[in-house]
C-alpha cells in the first residue's frame, strides 16, 4: 500500500523524504524513530490508517530493535536496482577506483567529480 501511495506522489516527495530523514537524524548514525518516521509521513501527506502503519513499521524493523536504518528503508520501499542502473553504477564504481583497491576515498571522488 505504502509503495503505491509512494509512486503516486512522484520523485520529489521521495527525494523530500530522503533530506527531511537527514535532518532529523540528530546523530548522524542513519537510524529513524517509529515517532520520527510517523511524523515525517505527516509531514509529506503521507499518512495511512493506524494498522497499515504498524504493519509498515513491523515489516520495516524486522530486527525488532524500535529503529530503522535509512538505506534499508528505502531498499525495502524500492527494492533492488535493476541491471541497467546496476550496470551504470559499477562503472562509475570502476572509475572512481582507479587504483582498484575496493574503495574509494573522498580525495579520489574530488577529482573525477564536480556537483556545478
């Protein structure tokens, strides 16, 4: 139901999303409250019945540990990447490592990359 509602709104509620989770995460460690992510859907319009939310809320922390991380939501929102992006990424991937050392250090990405 929540993917639905979701690819009603288009990819500005998502990306909204994703900016107001970031500045809500007060320490910075990538994790959502059950409050903070029910509030953040009351913000963007979101909101759903009570039931549906909880039954979001259990498939979301299915660790039981009354957080989420950030990335596993929107992965379980978004599922996985197709192969064309995935392709695309790993190429981007392979460039930014051009020393192959299975990671790239921000120093690197400065210099293949400019956000103007």
């Amino acid at each position: 139901i929540f993917r639905e509602i979701l690819s009603k709104r288009g990819v500005q509620v998502i990306t909204g999303l994703g900016k107001y989770f970031r500045q809500i995460d007060e320490n910075r460690n990538g994790f959502l409250s059950k409050a903070a992510l029910k509030e953040a859907l009351k913000v963007f319009r979101l909101e759903m019945p009570e039931g549906d939310f909880e039954s979001l809320w259990l498939i979301l922390d299915d660790s039981k540990s009354d957080k989420v991380d950030y990335g596993e939501f929107t992965h379980a929102i978004f599922g996985e990447m197709n192969e064309y992006r995935k392709t695309f990424v790993r190429k981007a991937y392979m460039k930014l490592d051009f020393n192959k050392t299975g990671s790239v250090p921000m120093v690197d990405v400065r210099k293949c990359y400019c956000a103007k």
